[in-house]
C-alpha cells in the first residue's frame, strides 16, 4: 500500500525530517483560518488507498493543533484514504488521565474519542504522561519511547544515579536504569500551584553523587526547580542532568532552568525548538518514528521500538 505522510503546523521540521527518512516528499496541504479564526484545511494530491500518517503533536496552542489534527484526518478519510494513522510525538491532554475532584472533564479521554470519531485506526505516541491513557482508546496506541536514545546521549560516572522527581516518573526512571545500570532515587513532591512544587522527602542516598533528574516533560520547570534544589541540599554533587522527553518550557521555565547548576540538560525535538537554553542538546526522533512509520505500513513487528518492550 502507498506511504503517504503529511505534516499538520506543529512541528514541520520533524515532519520534514521523517519524511526524509522514509524517503518521501511530505504530501501538500493547506491549514489556513478565516478572518474569525475558524480554521480551513484541504489536501493538495490524491491519497485514495493510500496508508496515510498524519504527523503532529499536540503541543502549544494545544487545542488548535488538536483541530488541525481532527481536520486533517477527516480530509484524508474523504478523500479515499485507505488507512490513516496519527502520529502524535507529543500527546497533549495527557496529565487529564482521572478525576482528582468530583466536578472536572477527564480531558485525556475526551481527545481519545474524538481521535477515533476523526476516522484513525491507529495512534503512535511517545513517551505518554500518563501510559494508563491507552485505555481510552478503541484503536490499537503504539507507545514509542526516547528512553534508549536519551541514555545514549548522557554523560555518566561511576558515582552518577538516576533520580525520579516524583512518585509517577519510577517506572520511567527503572527503564532508563536498564540502560544505564545505575542506582534509582525517587523524590516525594507535592504540587502547590500549576507551576509551584514542594519536595517533601527524598528515598535513596544521594550524598556526593551526581544526579541524573528523568522525567517524561518539563514544563514550567517547577518539578525540575525543587528536585536540583533539594538535591543539592540533600549533599549530592553540583553536576546535575536532566533528560526529559518532551521540552516544552512555558511560562517561567527558561529562567529556571538557566538559574541550576545544570550540567547536562537533553529532550527531543517531539515539540518544534522555540526558545531554549543555551546548553540544550536535542536528540532527533525522526529515525525511530520513521522506522515505526515504515515497519506499520509493511505490517511488520514494532516490539523493539516500544516504550515496554
């Protein structure tokens, strides 16, 4: 079946660079707004029977990335589309997985339904918030994952160990301790504010180590702030990493960061680079997603590119 691959306004370069993996151009679209905001999207060739991958995260502005997504799919689906496919490096929504009071929109679920209505019949995504999210879905979810590639990227000592900032990222640090085999520590914390956090306690000897802080994004900074801060005041050395996959850096997060005695600090490009800090170093998803793109359209086997594989 014909590979076709289009790339929403989210991150083209990304796109651009997995098209070029897979060794095809990018298919031609228009995603255009009227005067009101109302956004208009059209497919500029013929992609009748085609196995067609809609590339694009949902990152900022979340809600119309998540349109143009919705958009895309169904011009595909009536334009004859033989499968369609979204590819979706970075998941917004993800952190809305449950309730935690009574009266509030479990978001997550939400996007996940109007994906399917949409007229996909897969979703790849990497690195989820939140993995419990491929409940929601009806529609096989292909959960890729940096891990490999970000530990591929740090530098680490013999007195190096990986540090969970929170409770939800000790599955993430235990995967990235496959790869690296070096002792976890996780941190209790406790969120204030959306951007605020509080470091309640710390499990595991730190004392004259050098940190490795994981985390699956970072967004203002504040899990990040608290983590180094309490580290630090913990006796850990001042050589402190970050990996995290998604760099998303809103809000007061650039000035945080540059503020830590940061020595390393890696993400990927799953959201297209704005403004970042001097010493980001980005790892390039592009070859896994297009290999990923590549095994699904020859219906092969995706068990070693997988976040629990």
């Amino acid at each position: 079946m014909t590979l076709t691959a289009i790339a929403g306004s989210a991150n083209v370069p990304l796109a651009t660079s997995v098209a070029h993996e897979l060794g095809v151009e990018l298919c031609g679209r228009k995603v255009q707004r009227f005067a009101d905001g109302e956004l208009h999207v059209e497919i500029e060739q013929s992609v009748r029977g085609h196995d067609v991958y809609v590339i694009e995260p949902t990152s900022q502005p979340v809600d119309e990335h998540m349109m143009e997504l919705l958009f895309l799919a169904d011009a595909c689906r009536r334009a004859g589309a033989a499968r369609l496919t979204a590819v979706v490096p970075y998941f917004g929504y993800a952190r809305q997985d449950r309730r935690t009071s009574g009266r509030e929109a479990v978001g997550a679920g939400v996007i996940a339904s109007l994906i399917e209505t949409a007229g996909f019949s897969r979703i790849v995504v990497v690195d989820l918030h939140a993995p419990e999210i491929e409940g929601f879905f009806r529609i096989p979810l292909e959960h890729l994952s940096a891990t490999r590639l970000l530990a591929e990227a740090v530098r680490t000592t013999s007195d190096s160990v990986i540090v969970a900032p929170d409770l939800g990222a000790v599955k993430l640090a235990e995967r990235y301790q496959a790869f690296l085999h070096l002792p976890v520590v996780v941190l209790h914390k406790t969120r204030i504010t959306g951007s605020d956090v509080l470091l309640r306690s710390i499990i595991g000897d730190v004392k004259d180590r050098a940190p490795i802080i994981v985390d699956d994004m970072i967004t203002t900074g504040g899990t990040i702030e608290a983590a180094v801060k309490g580290l630090l005041e913990a006796g850990c050395k001042p050589d402190v990493s970050v990996l995290a996959t998604h760099a998303i850096f809103v809000g007061p997060a650039l000035e945080r960061l540059q503020a830590l005695p940061i020595q390393q600090l890696i993400g990927t490009n799953s959201v297209e680079p704005r403004e970042l800090p001097a010493h980001f170093q980005v790892v390039n998803l592009a070859p896994v997603i297009a290999e990923t793109i590549g095994r699904l359209n020859r219906d092969q086997s995706l068990a070693p590119l997988l976040a629990h594989a």
